[in-house]
C-alpha cells in the first residue's frame, strides 16, 4: 500500500492522532496540542485547512505511528 499522505484539515488529524490514543492537552493561539503515550515529544497541530505533508509525517513519527496505521484511522474519520 503506497497511497501518498496528503495534506488533511486540522479537525481530521486531531481525531486521527485522538483514535491513535494520544490525549488533547491544551490550545495555545492556533495550534492544538496533544500528548501521546512514549511520544518523542508534544504532537503539535496548527489550525490550518491544508496541513502541510511534513508536520503531518513529522507528527506521526513523534508519536510512533505507522503510514499503514495513519491510513486505518483516516479511513474511520
């Protein structure tokens, strides 16, 4: 499976990163952040309509998430 990750709203990836088992913290401005379990550090989301490809891969391997994983929980959102 190699669909390619493109940019999603901020309300899609909070929920994405939400099923993955991250917990919401806290709003500081525009950016929403989260707290995942074993996390390399705070996974942070701007409130943009089109969230860049890299924050989103770089969010997902702060949190340990897989693109298969990423995909499986898109599909539920």
């Amino acid at each position: 499976m190699s669909s390619r990750i493109t940019p999603v709203d901020w309300k899609t990836l909070i929920k994405v990163f939400e099923l993955y088992g991250c917990k919401y913290i806290r709003k500081k401005g525009s950016h929403h952040i989260l707290h995942c379990l074993g996390a390399k550090r705070a996974i942070v989301i701007p409130e943009y309509d089109e969230i860049d490809v890299e924050i989103i891969k770089n969010n997902m391997r702060a949190a340990g998430m897989s693109r298969e994983e990423y995909f499986k929980l898109l599909k539920k959102v």
